[in-house]
C-alpha cells in the first residue's frame, strides 16, 4: 500500500522488496503475491498483466499451445514405448517399427524438426535420400509406413494441432505372389470340405437334442455347407479373381466348357476355359 499526495491510500499492483519488484493481486478471493525477479517496474508489471492474462484463458478453457515436439522426441518418448508395450508378443511387429523409426531419425533433416513443420517435400527427401543409398522402392515404402504410422499417433495423442502432410507410397513397388503348388491346392479343398461336412455333423446333432425334441425348436439346416469348397474350386480351376466369380451368372457358362466374365459396362468379356481336368 502507499500513500498519494492527498493522503490517500491506493492499492500497488507491484511493490518493491529490497531491489526485486513483486506482484499482488487477488483472484477468486484468494490473494496472489509472487517476486517478478526482475528490478526494473515496467517489465516487472508486464509479468503480472501476463499472469492475469494466463488465469483468465485458463477460467474460459484456453490454454497456450505447447510447441509440438520433433520427430526424435516423439519416436523416443511416445511412439517407441507405444511399441514396445503393444507387441511385446510380436517381435516381428516391434522389429518392423523399431527399424523403421531408426531410420527415420539417422536422417537429420527430418528428425530434428517439429512435427508440425515437417512439408512434404521434406519426405520426398527423405525417400530420395533412401533410394540413392541403394534400397528397393518396396523397403523404402515400409519405412515411410512407419512414418504414417507416427503421423497418426501423433495427431491421435493430440501432438499436433494442424493437420500433417500426407505420406504417400513411392509407385513402381513390385509386388510378390504366392503360387500355390498342387498339394497346397488339395489340402485347402480338402480343409474347406471338412468345414461343410462339419456343419452337417453340427446339423444332425442338433436335430436329436434337447431344444429340438424338447423344446420344439428344430436347427436351421444349412443351405449349401460347402459353399467354400465350390467356390474356391471355381476359382482354382479357371484362374477367376474373387470379384470376377461373384459376377459369374449361369448365362455367362458356354457349351464349350469355358465361363465369360464382363470386365466393363460396355459388356467387353474374357473367356476362362477351365483346366483340362477339372475339379467340378
């Protein structure tokens, strides 16, 4: 407090102790005294205004934003325990983003950015850099993956408040096909046959107990139980993708012991002439 020179009294918002000038003001009813630690007035009286600023957005739900962290931090600290505590049982898993994050960071213009400014043209970079040292457009795709991935989390555990740049794949990957051998072709028919005369078992038994003689509720008997079977027979025999055979209409079958499959609205088809020992 201190006096004016009419002898009144007026209130200080900041006051000096010794060389250091405090502040104290009242909030809510409870009084607020705290050392500026600085000895000039005028920014010790710009930190309380800043005090009071940051109560004020705290009682209308505002709060300062925290700057987003860089790359490094949020693989070290957030992205790299989320890993390691989600699949502990799947070390492949972990093996997948443990190497792909350390990639990610040996390259530096990347890793020591902030997430929220990271461009695309940074990433493209990136998967320059990786291309020239050598690596498949396929191994480089998995890593920019993982960079997705962190992307995600990221903007999930609200790290970000924009949106990041999108990750696209490079193109050109080749793909790999599994070609199934004639035994691994039996052994699945055989597999998808066990599965429908399993559901006749299941039928049958159902038709003697309880809740059918009992209880007068009979099973609903299955409409084609080896449906798998035929349909995954159809699909080995004539070489059909799965969306072509769910097309297939009986019209579509030929005399000549072939199927067509219209690939367009304009009615273009391509013939599939079963194997010449067929399955069906």
């Amino acid at each position: 407090m201190a006096r004016g020179e009419s002898g009144r009294v007026k209130a200080m918002a900041v006051y000096k102790r010794g060389r250091v000038w405090w502040y104290k003001f009242t909030w809510k009813g409870e009084p607020i005294r705290e050392s500026t630690k600085q000895t000039n007035k005028r920014v010790a009286e710009q930190i309380e205004a800043a005090h009071k600023t940051s109560l004020a957005k705290g009682e209308v739900g505002i709060r300062d934003r925290e700057p987003a962290p860089t790359l490094r931090d949020f693989a070290n600290c957030d992205f790299l325990p989320y890993c390691r505590s989600n699949f502990v049982a799947k070390k492949n898993t972990l093996g997948y983003y443990e190497n792909g994050a350390a990639r990610l960071l040996e390259y530096s213009r990347l890793s020591r950015e902030r997430l929220d400014c990271i461009k695309s043209e940074m990433i493209a970079g990136y998967a320059r850099h990786r291309l020239d040292a050598g690596l498949k457009i396929a191994s480089v795709n998995r890593e920019l993956q993982v960079l997705r991935r962190m992307f995600a989390l990221a903007a999930e555990w609200g790290k970000v408040e924009k949106a990041l740049p999108k990750v696209r794949m490079i193109p050109g990957e080749a793909h790999r096909d599994t070609v199934l051998a004639g035994v691994d072709e039996q052994d699945y028919l055989d597999a998808a046959a066990a599965i429908g005369f399993g559901k006749l078992e299941a039928y049958k038994r159902a038709l003697i107990g309880i809740k059918s003689l009992k209880r007068g509720k009979p099973p609903i008997k299955p409409t084609d139980p080896f449906l798998l079977r035929d349909v995954a027979t159809l699909l080995l025999d004539c070489g059909l993708r799965p969306e072509e055979c769910f097309r297939l209409r009986w019209e579509h079958i030929r005399d000549c012991g072939s199927c067509a499959v219209w690939k367009n609205r304009e009615r273009t088809a391509d013939d599939f002439r079963l194997r010449s020992e067929p399955r069906l």
